[in-house]
C-alpha cells in the first residue's frame, strides 16, 4: 500500500470510529448477554495481594497447600490461610524466575518485567511437588518444593527466543509439558496490539522433559494463550484469544497430530483449568461487544488505532467495554455446562483464571489486586 492510500485508510477509519463513538457509547461499551448466564460472581470473596498486582494463575501444590500465584514485579507468592482459609492469612514469597531484583519494587511497571520477570501460568508437578512457571519474557522454568531462584528450561525455539512465553499444562505419564508462545513478535506489555493487530504467530509447543527437546504442534494462532490436557491425555485444548476459539489438538487416537475447534466463546479466553471430572473452565479476559468485533476482524482498523494517541487504558477499554468477569464451563465435548458472571464487575473484573479446589472456584486477574474465591453450592 502506497503511503497517500494508507492516509486515506488511516483517516476513514479514524472518522468511522469517531463516528461510532459519538452514535452510541451504551451500545458499544455494554458487554454482550450470555444465555443462561447466572449473575453469581457478585458473591465471591476477595482476597487483596498487598503490595502486589496481577494474580494470573493460581495452583495448589500437591499436599493441596496454596494457591501460589505470579505477580506484576516478577514474584511468585504462596498463601498461607488462616483459620477458615481465607481471613487471617498472608501472603508470603515463594520463588523469582530472575536475579536481577534490586530495581523490581514497584508492583506495577511494565518496563521493567523483562528485568524483573512475569510469571503467568503455574502448574505443580503431582509426582515431584516441583512448580513449572511460563515467565512471558523468560520461557519456561522450574523451581523446586522448597521455592527460591527458578532454573530455566526453554528460552528459545528454533534460535529464536520466546517473546510471550504465557501458559502450560503436564502430561507427567509422557514426561511432557505442553505450553504456549502467544507471539513471535509482540511481548506481553504489547497484548493489546497483538490482539487488534491480526498477528497470527502464536504457537502450541511440545516440551520433551528428558530429551529437553521442543516440538512446535500448532502455528499460526491468533494469541495463543490457555492450556489444558484433557483427563485421559487423549487431547490438549489451546485457546486462541484473538478469535474466541478453544482448539484442540489430537495426541492420541486415529485423529492424533490432527487439530480442530473444540469450542467458541464470546468474548477472550484465557486460561483454561481442568476440573477433576474432566470439564474445562474457560476464564473470559473480557466478552466480546460490537466494537471488539470490528477491531478484531479488521486488523487495518486496529492498526490504525494504535497510530492514535490512545495510553493503555484508553485502548484497553475501547477493547474490552465495562468492566466484567465471565468464566465459562465446558464439557468433555466442548458444549457450554455453566456461566458464571460478574456481570456488573461489583465484586471480579478482567479474570484470567479459574481454578477448581475443594468445592471453591479460585479466580486469578492479570490486571487486579486481588482474587477471587467463590463458594460452590
């Protein structure tokens, strides 16, 4: 495109946003309904991380200890409950995936997380009690029971280092990791432009824990995010936020090395948790409303938007409307089972996982201070 056609393009869609904006705010800001959405979120508890921001995943160790969670300036926390497991308790530290701390203080700084590191998704290791971390800017490690410095397992694939290393799961039968490159050319202080972008370079891997080889299973994936092994290890699920897909990927069976759409969601999926009965909690970032939608389909649109003087929270909001948690629960075939909201955001906002312990719903975000726990009738 020559650059007097990329003016024109870049100033109609500027007048048609603008457009859009003035012509009804309530319409493009006010997140979709789900049917069959139940409004019980409002009801969970919440448990503030002082000091500290983004709890993205959570996870229980294998004596059922926890959770532990990653933060914004690079730690990685255990809780220790009180008497009832929620009040009375605090937050202690855990692990670091890098060394370099002096400068990591402050609870929020983007800048700084390729420093100071970001770990996104957990998953313990039931066998061993070890902890596996995807740190976004420093890929894939392990850090023992005891906690402490990580040691880092995949840095790069291919020579080419991970960019937006950002969850997991273990297959401890095969010895394997499964886990996620979101880009090849966006990091995680940049997911709204991969998002509005139409960048397609995300990546399923495989990680061969005693050869130390990778595999790439899957390319292409528009924000490749969620990781979840099906219960019998026939398949692991891969959420491709961008599209609001879950994809799953064959391992066993006649369709093995084979991939297929496994469900779509309205809105962005996150991470995807298995329960112990074998469905699937998908976390929704956020749904997805009418200007989401434009954005997202037409990458020359979202391109054109981040030209504009629009900060972070600005964009996040054109992305994303009103502030909400959706978290949906998917059966073995992918068909919907529930919907939980917090249609209002009054209590959960911006959730990124659900994990199912005990009869609670534990709820991480990769943007609050705080979590939430939801009593399950």
């Amino acid at each position: 495109m020559n650059p007097s056609s990329a003016l024109i393009l870049s100033a109609a869609a500027l007048a048609l946003l603008s457009v859009l904006l003035a012509f009804n705010s309530q319409l493009l800001f006010t997140p979709p309904t789900i049917p069959g959405s139940q409004d019980l979120l409002t009801n969970a508890d919440i448990l503030p991380v002082p000091g500290a921001l983004g709890p993205e995943s959570l996870a229980f160790d294998p004596n059922g200890d926890g959770p532990y969670t990653g933060v914004a300036d690079g730690r990685i926390l255990k809780w220790e409950p009180g008497a009832d497991g929620i009040s009375g308790g605090r937050w202690v530290d855990f692990a670091v995936t890098s060394s370099q701390r002096k400068d990591c203080v402050r609870p929020f700084a983007p800048e700084m997380e390729h420093i100071c590191g970001r770990p996104l998704g957990l998953r313990f290791d039931k066998k061993t009690g070890d902890l596996y971390v995807a740190d976004a800017y420093l890929g894939l490690h392990v850090v023992g029971r005891t906690g402490g410095s990580s040691t880092p397992l995949v840095k790069e694939v291919d020579g080419q280092s991970l960019l937006f290393t950002n969850d997991m799961d273990i297959d401890e039968d095969e010895d394997a990791i499964y886990f996620t490159d979101t880009s090849t050319k966006f990091q995680r202080r940049q997911f709204i432009a991969s998002v509005v972008s139409g960048d397609r370079t995300g990546r399923l891997m495989k990680y061969d824990r005693s050869t130390k080889e990778v595999t790439v299973l899957i390319q292409g994936i528009a924000f490749a995010n969620g990781v979840a092994l099906s219960k019998d290890g026939s398949f692991v699920l891969v959420a491709e936020t961008s599209t609001g897909r879950v994809l799953r990927y064959w391992l066993k069976g006649p369709e093995a090395g084979n991939h297929t759409t496994f469900a779509v969601v309205p809105g962005f999926p996150d991470n995807i948790r298995r329960n112990s009965r074998g469905q699937f909690w998908v976390a929704l970032h956020a749904k997805k409303g009418v200007l989401a939608h434009l954005l997202v389909s037409n990458p020359w649109l979202g391109k054109t938007l981040l030209k504009l003087p629009f900060n972070f929270k600005q964009l996040h909001h054109l992305l994303v409307g009103k502030p909400h948690a959706s978290a949906i629960k998917l059966g073995e075939d992918g068909e919907v089972v529930e919907v939980l909201e917090d249609i209002e955001g009054k209590s959960l906002k911006f959730i990124s996982e659900v994990e199912e312990h005990e009869g609670k719903l534990w709820i991480g975000s990769v943007l609050m201070p705080f979590l939430g726990v939801y009593k399950l009738p």
